[in-house]
C-alpha cells in the first residue's frame, strides 16, 4: 500500500476519503453483466446475418464454442464470431482443445485452411457454426468411415460417434432428439443431459433479467460447444440437427427442434 509522509496534510486525506466513498457503488459482476442498480446487463445483440456461404452437404459442422477432432490427429474449433450486418467472420484455432499459443485465423466463405497439414475449405459462416469441406477423398472418407458400434462407451472411445459425417450415425444421433417442431427442455439445474451417440448437454447459466442462457455440449472428452448469451429466436445446433431457442426461465430452457 502506498503510505502518504507528513507533508501530504490533510488534502490527501480528504482526496482519500472522496476516493473511498467513490469506490462504495455497486460493481459489475465479473463477466460485465452488471450495472449501477445491481441488476445484469443484456449481453450486446448479434447483428447478423445469420449465415454467409452455403452448406452443400457431408460437410464438417464445427459449433460455436467448441471443438471438433479431423483426420490425422487434428482438430479445430469455433473460437469467435463477428458480424456487421451485412458481413460474417469466424475466428477458427486450430486443434479440437484449447492450449495457448494455438494459429488461429478469420475466415468467410470460401477461404481455405490447412489444420494439421489437412487442407479444407470454408463453405459456411453461421452464428452457430462453420461448415468446413475436406478438400482430399481421404479425408472425405476417414470423415464418412462406419463405426464399429453405435454405443457410447465415454470418452475418446467415441471419437467415430462424435466426428463424423457418417449418415448412420448422424441419423442415430437426431433420432435421440425430439421430432421437428417439438420441444426438447434442458433444465437449469446443473445437471448433465446424455443422449445416443455420447453427446451431453449442460445448461451453464440462465439469467432471466436480461433473456440469457448459455449452453455447454461436450463429446468424446472434447468441448462440442459453448453458446454464451443466447435468447429467445437464437439457432443452436448439437450432432447435427438444429433447434431455435424457445424460452428460457430459471428452471429450464426450451429448444425447438428446426431441422428434420
């Protein structure tokens, strides 16, 4: 702590005092979500597009906040997003985890990039997720290989359940959902909801102030997604099929499902 001499008098006392009372308000929780009144602030609105690109099809879908493990040992992961309005970029880092000092790029559609010495092209740049094309027929196929078993075992066991483009698996997987237009409810609880392939979902928080939710998926021991702040309207994704943020309370959130 800084000590005042004699000589500071009683100026400097006074200045400390007005220092003090300054630092009585209330503060902003840690995240920032936080004003004078004690309240949380709304997060700042996404402003779109929603998507840029387009999807062809048999595409790696890389979610928001998460990881994805390719072909060779690889991975990469959805770091950040901006938008403008009119335009969208993705940060993408490469590896399925994180780890400091990673490369990590922007990207729009049509950019390409090579992850662990594998070339692919961007195709698709949602709020929600990058949709990257492999550019080798290997890796097409290593993506597209059939597992030995549809049955979760926990942990990297899982890895050809958690990373694939596989139709069989990607069809076992949206069959653990509920049907288009039905609503799948996440409660906020803390708990930890399983489905088929080894997907889990974790509500992280939900703050009804401001209409804001965050949603955690893991698979194969991989961080899948980490949508932060997401409200009522907002697109999220997991194993592929894609639901709109119905509601949200600070008992539960409820998707409905978008995507058959």
């Amino acid at each position: 702590m800084r000590r005042y001499g004699r000589g500071a008098g009683t100026g400097a006392a006074a200045a400390l005092a007005l220092l003090a009372l300054a630092g009585c308000g209330t503060s902003p929780d840690p995240g920032g979500k936080g004003d004078d009144t004690g309240k949380p602030t709304p997060a700042a609105r996404d402003k779109g597009p929603a998507c840029v690109g387009e999807d062809p099809g048999s595409t790696v879908h890389v979610l928001r906040g998460g990881g994805f493990k390719l072909p060779g040992g690889g991975g990469v992961q959805y770091a950040d997003a901006t938008a403008d309005g009119t335009k969208r970029t993705a940060t993408l880092r490469d590896g399925a985890t994180y780890t400091s000092g990673q490369q990590q790029w922007k990207v729009t559609p049509g950019a390409e990039v090579t992850l662990s010495g594998h070339a692919y092209t961007v195709r698709e740049v949602c709020a929600h997720r990058v949709t990257l094309e492999p550019e080798s027929a290997e890796d097409r196929t290593a993506l597209a290989a059939e597992p030995t078993s549809l049955e979760p075992r926990q942990g990297a066991a899982d890895d050809a359940l958690c990373f694939t483009t596989n139709p069989t698996v990607l069809k076992a997987a949206a069959q653990g959902f509920p049907a288009q237009g039905d609503t799948l409810s996440l409660l906020a609880n803390g708990g930890v909801q399983r489905f088929p392939t080894g997907l889990s979902v974790t509500v992280a928080y939900v703050h009804p102030d401001t209409g804001t939710a965050g949603l955690d998926a893991n698979c194969a021991t991989v961080p899948v997604a980490g949508y932060e702040d997401v409200r009522a309207g907002d697109t999220v994704e997991f194993a592929g099929v894609e639901f709109e943020v119905a509601t949200l309370t600070d008992k539960a959130v409820r998707l409905t499902r978008t995507s058959g």
